[in-house]
C-alpha cells in the first residue's frame, strides 16, 4: 500500500440490497475496502457471506434486481456508483478483467474459443481484424495453454476444465486490465490443476502488474496466494489484515471458526516438517491389499468388508483401434469399521472403481468380493440384495435429489421400494433418520430447493442410511460445498462412522478432506493404483512421486503455520 498514495480500488461505506417480492435484502452492509496498485487482496467467507456480491457491485455486474444503495466505488479516482452504462462496458473487460468461477457455463459452448477472445480484444480496441488472429493465440498462449493456434478453433467442451479456466484467463488478462476479479477460479479443479492455474495466473499478473481481487473460501488458498485477507459474514466486513496475521493470530469468533474448518489448513497444521526420502515399510492395509488374490475365500479375509482383486474397465473410443483403459489391474480392501479414501487426478480412475464397486459400472474383468462373496456377477435378487447393504452419497447434492419430491418422499424411496415395514414404521424410520443427520422434522415438508447446500447433503446421507447399509461410496460428498459445512459434513459422517460401525468409501480429488477423513489412501493415477498405505503414512511418507506432487499441491502447502 505504500507504494502507491491513492489505492487503485476504494470502496466506502458500500450497500447492496436486492429487491424480492418479501421486501429488500441486504446482501452486503457497510463495506470499506482498498487494494493497492499490483496488491492481490482474498476475501473469504462461506456462501451467502456477501464475496461474490461485493466483487459484481465492483464491476458493475449485479443482477437485475440488485443495486448499490449506499456508498462509494472509485477505480483510480473515477467513481462508478451511478455512472452511465457506456462507461461501465469501457471498464469491464479494459479497465477490470474478470475470471468467473465455472468455466462450462461461462464459455458460450456454441462459439469456439478464439472467437471468445477476440471478442473482447476488439471490443476494447486491442486489436484489429487484421490482427486479431495473431493476439488471439498470444493471449491463449500466455495463458499457458499449449498450441495455442490449435485451440483456438475448438469449442468449449473439447477442453478440459483446466484448460476451460485457461481460457477464461485469458480472456480476463487479454486487455491488460489494472484489476482482476478472480470468483473462485479453480474451485471445481484437481489441486494440481489447481495449483498450476494459480501459478500461471500469479506469473500473469504480476508481469502485467495487476491487481487482484481473489475470492474464496479456502483460507488456506488466500494465505498462500494474497497480501491481505478480508473475511466476510453475512454482507459484513468482520476481519482484515495482512494474509499471516488473520490465519495465525484470528480475533473474531467467525474467522477463528473458519480458520478451524479450513482442511487446507489443518492439513498443513498435521504435515512433518520434511518429508522422509526413505520408503517405509509395508503397512498392515499394504500388506492386505498386496495378498488380496492369495487369501481369496479365507478366513484372514474377514477383517475386510470388501476385497478388489485385479480390477479392469476398458471403453472402446470410436476412431481409436485401442480401447481406453480407464481402470487397469486394481487391487485394493477395504476394513470393515473404517474409510478408504481413492485419489487423484480427474480421469485416473477413481470414480470408474467406486461406480464398479456400487455395480453401476460392469467390469471387463476382476473380482469384487463383498463379505467374501464374488458380486461381479450378481442378478436378480441377490444383486437386490447387495445393492441395500452398499449405498452411495454423490457429489451434487441437488442434481441427485428428485427436484419434484418432497424430503420426506426423497428419504422414504428406499424403504418403499425394498417394502420395509408398515407406512408408520417407515414415517418413524424417517424421522429417527433426520434426526441422525441433524435435520429438524419441519424440512419433511421441504423440496431440495428450499434447502442449503448442506441441508441437502445431509438429506443424501439420510437417504443412504435408510436401509441400514454396511458400506457407504462417498463420492466427492462435500466438494462443492464451503469449509464450515464440509466441517460439519465430515464430522458428521465420522459420528455415524462411529454409531453405526459403518464402512466407507471416500473418493475425492482434495487430499486436505482425505487427510482428515480417512483411515487408509489409495492413490490413483492414469487407471492405475500408484500406492496404498494408511493415511498417516501417506502423508507423512509418500514414496511415489506423484503422492508427493499431490501433496505439494495442498493449498496453503508453503505456508509456516504454527501447530
């Protein structure tokens, strides 16, 4: 800040209120904020905090029904509160750039990406049609996205989402704006994506010297990555100061409560000072996966609720004489009483094991075996009878919950089908099932879109305890929702864990979630199981080089946080 007299941004005293047909809502009171010319300053907070609210007042971006009713906004001097529109689209995209936080529905899918680019390049005059191919592919190729020329010509679903967010980059750097808003860039990405995307957009920012306005719910991922860190609730400013300070010394009861949620940071808080270059010995979960095809049937085999031997899925892609082998000769037991946790990369595998193990997904061959059983080839009956002793929770708690049906019909669907008991035993189960998730008898009546988040993921997880299952497939059950209700989440599922003698299996691709969570890690990369040892020594040892990038990958990893 001292570098510069008069910040590149000020806001004063700023209100937004959105019209509804209750009334006004305040979204975001009072807000006073500064950032520095090249200053990269993080706002924090969980959804409906007022982050996002304050970056669009920012940009001029509010929907319809939302205003700035109270304040002041000034980009180098020149107040935007009430200026004219013209104005407005001369800033928005020169002045401030923005990278929104879904790359999907933020591309247009039917225009291919060069063309989104240039858009913008022509729009603010940085370049001509005669030049603009050409600053198309320097812009994409800034953004670290390789051949760039070849990309430029495809559309928005023939890249990964990665390279969706390259693109948005992109697109939010192309005119070299003084500010840039990044609204959760990489929270839908694997951490080493993640970390690449940030590293390149740090790279970016810094040699055009722009600002940043990072918004976030990883304190962890704001401590690494800003200078100062402003923590929002409920449309309020509660805390900010430099990024240090605020995650090792909080003095609001929220930030406090945050910074304890963060899995980003408490996986910091638990890692070694160094890792060891000495390769462990086997672990006992080693050593049981390694002789899972030697003990077959056994009586040593008991120990394990589930034993994968040997399992492989190919696909035939069309075009392509070789079929794709999306899971190649795993192997891997999972302990009764306790969570495995499968990660990795996006395309390794993972979720490809869990949809086989939950017989979604017919392998091309291997074994499952569940309570010693081969169930590969169940039908009928006893696949009946498998599927209400293995249940999953999905990652979307809303797109896996029936929009039309009530919470008490989602929750009583199980039961209904598999004819459990009388309507009344079924009412009560339901009740007795909210209540184990924390839910009050009043959301029965509810649909899932008058529910949180995190309402409706613990209305997926009393769903998948109603037929009193044995083993739970948690695929990715709390990534998309923020650090304090993940807290909650896993908190909750470790008491059910701890009720019930439930067995999991977690996949997920954020290992600061795996560290907390899981007894036991499997590591998966390009199909393949890289390694297998418990959590502990995962974490503390990794022996294949990619455990060691993912867990360098963490973020907040750099960070010196005292314990």
């Amino acid at each position: 800040m001292a570098d510069s007299p008069t910040p590149l941004l000020q806001v004063r005293d700023m209100a937004v209120d959105f019209r509804t047909i209750e009334g006004p809502v305040h979204a975001v009171e009072g807000v006073d904020l500064e950032i520095a010319a090249g200053e990269t300053v993080a706002i924090v907070g969980e959804s409906g905090s007022g982050k996002s609210t304050t970056a669009m007042a920012v940009i001029g971006l509010l929907p319809g029904n939302g205003r700035v009713v109270r304040g002041s906004i000034r980009l180098d001097g020149q107040e935007l509160v009430g200026a004219p529109e013209s104005t407005l689209r001369r800033i928005r995209g020169g002045a401030i750039g923005l990278v929104p936080q879904d790359p999907m529905s933020n591309l247009n899918p039917v225009s291919k990406i060069g063309t989104q680019v240039a858009e913008t390049l022509l729009a603010h005059g940085h370049a001509t049609a005669k030049d603009v191919d050409r600053k198309v592919i320097e812009t994409l190729a800034a953004a670290g996205l390789p051949d760039a020329e070849a990309r430029a010509k495809q559309y928005p679903h023939e890249f990964s989402g990665g390279m969706r967010q390259r693109a948005l980059i992109a697109i939010g750097l192309a005119c070299n704006p003084r500010l840039l808003i990044a609204d959760e860039p990489t929270s839908a990405l694997d951490v080493t994506v993640q970390k690449t995307i940030l590293d390149q957009l740090g790279r970016m920012t810094g040699e055009l010297g722009t600002s940043v306005l990072l918004i976030t719910h990883d304190l962890g991922l704001a401590a690494e990555r800003a200078a100062r860190v402003v923590v929002m609730h409920r449309g309020r400013i509660v805390e900010q100061g430099p990024a240090r300070q605020i995650l090792e010394d909080p003095q609001q009861p929220y930030t406090q409560a945050l910074v304890k949620a963060a899995p980003s940071v408490a996986a910091v808080r638990l890692r070694p000072e160094a890792y060891r270059s000495v390769a462990p010995a086997a672990s006992g979960f080693e050593a049981r996966n390694d002789s899972a095809a030697a003990r077959g049937n056994s009586a040593a085999a008991r120990d394990n609720i589930v034993e994968i031997e040997n399992l492989t899925k190919l696909y035939k892609i069309r075009g392509r004489k070789d079929d794709f082998a999306a899971v190649s000769d795993v192997s891997l037991a999972i302990p009764r009483g306790e969570t495995v946790a499968i990660v990795g990369e996006s395309g390794s595998g993972k979720t490809t094991t869990a949809r086989m193990l939950l017989k979604v997904v017919e392998p091309t061959s291997g074994t499952i075996r569940y309570e010693g059983q081969d169930v590969t080839g169940l039908k009928g009956a006893a696949l009946r009878e498998f599927r209400q002793k293995v249940q999953p929770i999905f990652q979307d708690p809303y797109s896996s919950l029936n929009p039309m049906f009530t919470i008490e019909r989602i929750v009583t669907e199980p039961l209904d089908f598999y004819k459990r008991g009388s309507s009344k035993d079924r009412a009560a189960r339901v009740r007795k099932l909210l209540d184990d998730v924390a839910l009050p008898q009043t959301m029965l009546r509810r649909y899932p879109s008058e529910l949180s988040g995190g309402q409706r993921q613990r209305v997926a997880i009393a769903r998948a305890l109603a037929l009193n299952p044995e083993l739970i497939v948690c695929d990715e059950p709390v990534s998309a929702l923020d650090v304090l209700v993940q807290d909650q989440i896993l908190t909750l599922l470790r008491d059910l864990q701890d009720e019930y003698g439930l067995s999991y299996l977690f996949i997920s691709h954020d290992l600061a979630v795996v560290r907390l969570i899981s007894d036991y890690v499997c590591v998966m990369k390009d199909g393949a199981l890289v390694e297998a040892a418990s959590s502990e020594e995962i974490f503390t040892n990794p022996r294949d080089p990619y455990t060691r990038n993912l867990l360098a990958a963490i973020p907040g990893n750099e960070l010196d946080i005292a314990s």
